[in-house]
C-alpha cells in the first residue's frame, strides 16, 4: 500500500499525465500514474485520470482503476461508470463483466451505476449467470444485483416477471433490503399496476421502513391510472403515520402535472410547504403548478404560490404576476388586477411596463375605466415605471369601452404631452368610437391628426370609417373613403368590402350594393355576410325577386364555397313579408329547412308578419305556424307573441297558449309576455 499523504502540486502532476496520455506517451503517463496511485488523491483528480484514459485507452483504464483499488484508494462511481460505459461502447461485455466482478469488493454505491449499464445491454441469461456469481459474493451483492434487474423495462416486462424475481429474493430467506422493494414497487408502477405495488408497499413494512419514494411511486402510479383517488395517503402523510421527502413530493407533483390534475398539484405542493422547509422544495414546481394553473384558467391558484413565494422572499419577479393578472381578466374576475398591483407594491415587487399594460387592460375589459386611470397612476407614480404607447393605449381602450369618447381623447392629449408617440392604434380606438356614433366628421378628423402625425392608417383604419357611415347610409362618403383607401395603395380587404355593402344596404341602395358585390367578386373572395347584405339591401328596397336571386347565387356559389345561411334566407323572406306574400315566405323557409338549417325566434316573427299584412289576415296558418314551432321544441318569444296578438287578439291568443302548455300572462300587457 502506498503513503496516505498528500501531494502538495497535485493538480500540476495530474495535468501532466491527462498530457501524456492525449499525446499518446502512455509509458511516461503509466510511470507517473503509478507513482500518483501510492497517494492519496482527490475525487476530481481520479476522475481526470480515469476519464482521460478511458478516452485514449479503455484496457489501461480498467487496470489503472484496480491499481487504486488495491492500493486502498477511494474510487468515485463516476470513474467506475466510465470505464464501464467504454467498455460497453466497444461491446466488450465479458471485460466489462469482469471489471465488475473485479471491483465488488468496492461499496454497492460505487459499482451501481457500471452494474446498472452493464445490465442493460446483456440478455437475461447472462444476467442469471452474473447474479449467481453476485449471490457468492454476498447476500448484499445479490440483492442489489435484482433491484437493478427489476428496474430494466428490456427484461421486466411484466408483473410475472416482477413477482418470480420477488419470490426467489423471499425463497432465498437473506435479509431483503428497501432498495429491492423499491424497485419492485417501481416496476409495478410503470406497469400500470397501482393496487399490487401498495401491496408490496405493505409487505416492505417487515423487512425495511418505507421510504419516501416508494410511497411517492404508488401515489403517483394512483394518480397515473385514476383508478381511485389519493385523499387517502395525504390524510396519511398530514397525520406523519407516513413521511415524504422533498423528492418524494416533487415526484408526486410532477404526475400531477403530467395529468394536468391543477387541484392535486395544487393540494400536494401545499402539503409540501407545510411539511417541508420551504426554499428546500425545487422551485420549479412552484412555476409548474402556477403555469399549469394558468393553462387551464385556474388564476386563483396560480395567485396563491406568486403570492406565497413573495411573502417568503422567494422572488420579486414581477412576470408571473403580469400572466396572472391577464388570466384573471380572461375568466372575468377584473377586480383581480387591483388586488395584486397592491399586493406586489406592499411586499417590495416593482410593477414594470407589462404590469401596467396588463393592469389597465384588465380593468378596461371590465368596462371599469375610472379604476383603470388609479391603477395607472397607482404604478406610474411610484416613479420606477415610465408609461409606454401599450399602457397609455389600454387607458384609452378602457374609456372607448366606456363609451366615453372625450375621456379617451384627453387620454391621448396626455400621452402627446408625457413625449409619447401614439400609434396606429391609439387613433384608431377613438376612431372606432366615433365610427360606433355614426359621427363621421368626428372620425375624419381623427384620421386628420393620423395623418399630421405621419402614421400610415391601414385597412383597419379605412374600414372603420367607412363603418361610421352606416348608421347615416352615406353611400357617398363611404365610396370616397374607399377611393381614398385605393390611392394609399391599400387593398380591400372582405371586412372592408363588407362594410360598404353594410352602408349600401343601410340606405336602401341596392343597386350600389350589386355593383360593389361584382367588384369584390373579381378581387377578394366573398364570404356569406357579403351576400347578405346585398340580400337585405334589395329588400329594405322593396325587391324582392331580385332579394331572392341573390339567395340562389349565394346558395350556388360553388366557385367560393359558400352556401346561404339562416340570415340569408330570413333577409329574403323578409322582402316577401313586407308585402303579404305569406306563400314565398313560407316556400323560402321550407327550402330552408331542406339545408337542414332550422327557425329560429326572428324566422317565426317574419313568417308570422307575412300573414299579419297579407290580405285577408291568415289567423289560421298563424296558429298552425306557432304549433309546428311548439312542436319542434323551439322556444317562443316576445316578439313573434306580439306579431300573434296584432292579429289573433288576446283573448285568443292566451287560449292557443294554453293549448300549447304555455303558460299565458295575468294581463294583456306586452311586458309580460313571456
């Protein structure tokens, strides 16, 4: 045996060798190695030169590390798995095999891993023979050397293969150890067998206290199969009759998430928390269970581990809380945005600009405006956070909801004043405003100031005021915003189409509205809407033949692939009602309905009004009407009753809805129709 002292220029003499062997002097590098071996060397240098000669030389490797062995040195499982690893790289098995046997005299920890590769790759009847030779060495060898087997998913197939093994480590009457039982429980589980590794959960009580990761491993095989659930366990583990590591719960949270289970996750890193020590549990189990929280719309739970890690001190990073508050304002709880800016400004966490964004979005999205300006004054003035175009926008966005458009303006007026240069989108809220009002010289001017600012409006902007002129029907000024649009050098897009044909049919104009439908048909693809509103444009003008041409050519319309829809139909009709042609709106209802495309509350109110002008009034087809659509379990509202009462009266109409098992108002009031 050589000298237990130290080598004072251990490292100097370790790099020297690492040289001679990259530069193939092996003979100096042997010389120097052996004279190394005789002392004691540190963990990083063995493995700088185990490692560097496993790269140039494997078979002098696997001499080197019996060298050390016999000299009484410590040899890392990291060193021993390298030479292992080679060995098996150059399918040298039975070298690698005899390394092994080599080196048992050597702890179970540092062979296992080198035992553990050496496995996968030899086929079961070898492995038979290599355990036989393990079982000579000692009992703890050998028990090992099964633990290791159970966990090959090549030779555990499975659970025969599991209870044989098990059996003979019982027939053997050795001492079994809670690694065996571990890997059994293990391999039970990934076989999809929950009930029989609790089972041998249960037996590994007589030989070895559970540990933490097998009871993690049949909760989270449990939780894997969903054949029960685990309240069990967790009441189990909250009373301390069982106990889990840190791991054991990271393994269970981690299955949790997997099944995307966000209450389990949720309940088990709670339980955690309680039982461990809290910076201990890996930190990316909070962010896990909060993205998962977030995935599936759960914001209050994600709210509950932003907020925990902030009261521990575990973070001050305000992105998670940025995600949540948009979560919350997608499920509606808006209120949210208010409580967690307070909250990360009490525990010391600096909103930034996507907090502000997000903050005020929020508050907008729950038409709550004036909340939305404290929580932008909140942040802005806490002097860290300089509002960018998005915040000032979202404000701006949050009083055009209001329908507030002189708020939204000041709004504007005051990101010109902070230096910040509006964009796009911060006119073309207020323009959309304006647009909603129909006040058009309103929205030109807004489009004005665009322009003074020299930014590009875009298809969007033109669209939207093009939109402002159908409230008035402006045909005119909307084809000058068009024309406008064109000169840009913007194309049209179906939306923008489509509002012009929105004006056109406002008006009444329908020849306009056929001319620009031609137009878009030889430049953008149609969609229904368009169709429709010429529809509804030749019927608001009366023409109802040519309402129903345009139907035909819609349902037709193989080129695009469109087909005319409940709209389509209903705007037909509607030409025909208005004149008492009751026999076309029925014809045109029942074409309908062979498309399989059934009434609604609006179809019944046109049919019913067809026969209500038609002359003489048809109280019967109106009654049968109603009763065909009782019959098809199709709710009757207001609106089709009061067309009903102009023309059956009262008295008979609360009579039919009797006869209908409709219950009839007290009185004949319209309000109280049901």
């Amino acid at each position: 045996l050589g000298s237990s002292t130290c080598l004072p220029d251990e490292e100097a003499q370790v790099a020297r060798v690492v040289r001679q062997l990259r530069e193939a002097e092996f003979h100096c590098a042997e010389k120097e190695f052996l004279r190394l071996a005789r002392h004691e060397l540190s963990t990083p240098s063995t493995q700088s030169l185990i490692a560097a000669c496993a790269d140039v030389d494997v078979t002098r490797a696997s001499g080197w590390l019996q060298v050390l062995r016999k000299n009484g040195r410590q040899i890392s499982p990291k060193s021993f798995q390298l030479v292992v690893d080679a060995l098996i790289k150059e399918v040298r098995m039975v070298e690698a095999e005899e390394l092994v046997l080599k080196m048992l005299e050597c702890p179970i920890s540092v062979i296992s891993g080198g035992l553990v590769a050496l496995f996968r790759q030899l086929e079961l009847e070898r492995i038979e023979e290599l355990l036989l030779k393990l079982r000579q060495v000692g009992s703890r060898h050998w028990i090992f050397g099964l633990s290791v087997l159970l966990r090959s998913e090549r030779h555990i197939s499975c659970i025969e293969d599991v209870e044989v093994w098990m059996q003979r480590a019982i027939d053997a009457k050795v001492p079994l150890e809670g690694n065996l039982f571990n890997s059994c429980i293990t391999a039970l589980a990934r076989l999809g067998h929950p009930v029989l590794a609790e089972k041998w959960l249960k037996r590994m009580v007589c030989h070895a206290a559970p540990d933490p990761n097998s009871i993690a491993t049949v909760i989270s095989a449990y939780k894997t199969a969903k054949k029960r659930p685990v309240d069990n366990y967790l009441q189990r583990i909250k009373a301390k009759e069982l106990h889990l590591d840190v791991c054991a719960f990271n393994q269970i949270i981690k299955s949790c998430v997997h099944l995307e289970d966000v209450d389990d996750a949720h309940r088990w890193l709670h339980l955690a928390t309680e039982i461990c020590d809290g910076p201990s549990l890996d930190s990316l189990w909070y962010s896990t269970v909060i993205g998962l929280s977030l995935r599936v719309g759960k914001a209050e739970i994600a709210e509950r581990w932003i907020t925990f890690q902030v009261e521990r001190g575990f973070t001050k990073d305000p992105s998670s809380f940025n995600a949540v508050i948009t979560c919350h304002a997608r499920q509606g709880t808006f209120q949210a945005a208010e409580r967690l800016v307070r909250f990360m400004c009490e525990q010391g966490v600096e909103p930034d600009l996507v907090t502000l964004g997000a903050a005020v979005h929020s508050c907008a999205r729950g038409n709550r405006p004036r909340k939305a300006e404290e929580m932008f004054q909140m942040i802005v003035q806490r002097g860290h956070t300089r509002p960018d175009v998005v915040a000032f926008n979202a404000l701006i966005d949050a009083w055009v909801r209001a329908e507030d458009v002189q708020r939204a303006e000041e709004w504007l007026r005051q990101m010109l004043e902070a230096q910040v240069e509006p964009s796009v989108v911060s006119y073309s809220s207020i323009l959309h405003a304006y647009a909603k009002q129909g006040n058009i010289e309103a929205a030109e001017k807004v489009m004005q100031q665009m322009k003074e600012k020299k930014l590009e409006a875009n298809v969007v902007t033109y669209t939207t005021l093009i939109n402002a002129c159908v409230k008035a029907g402006d045909i005119p000024r909307a084809e000058k915003f068009f024309e406008l649009m064109q000169n840009a050098g913007i194309e049209a897009n179906a939306m923008t189409y489509s509002s012009l044909l929105n004006v056109c049919a406002k008006a009444g104009d329908y020849q306009r509205a056929e001319v620009w439908l031609e137009k878009m048909c030889g430049s953008v693809v149609p969609t229904e809407v368009c169709f429709n509103n010429v529809i509804d444009a030749c019927a608001k003008a009366g023409q109802a033949k040519r309402a129903e041409e345009w139907l035909w050519r819609l349902q037709g319309d193989v080129t695009h692939g469109l087909s005319a829809t409940r709209q389509s139909f209903t705007a037909a009709a509607q030409a025909y009602a208005k004149t008492g042609a009751f026999s076309d709106v029925e014809r045109l209802f029942r074409a309908m309905e062979a498309q399989g495309i059934s009434m609604d509350a609006f179809c019944l109110t046109v049919q019913l009004s067809s026969y209500a002008r038609a002359r003489p009034r048809q109280r019967e087809r109106m009654e049968e009407a109603l009763r065909k659509y009782q019959a098809q379990g199709l709710r009757i509202t207001p609106p089709p009753l009061r067309v009903a009462k102009s023309v059956l009266g009262n008295s008979r109409l609360q009579q039919l809805m009797l006869e209908l098992g409709m219950q009839a108002p007290r009185d004949a009031s319209e309000s109280q129709w049901p």
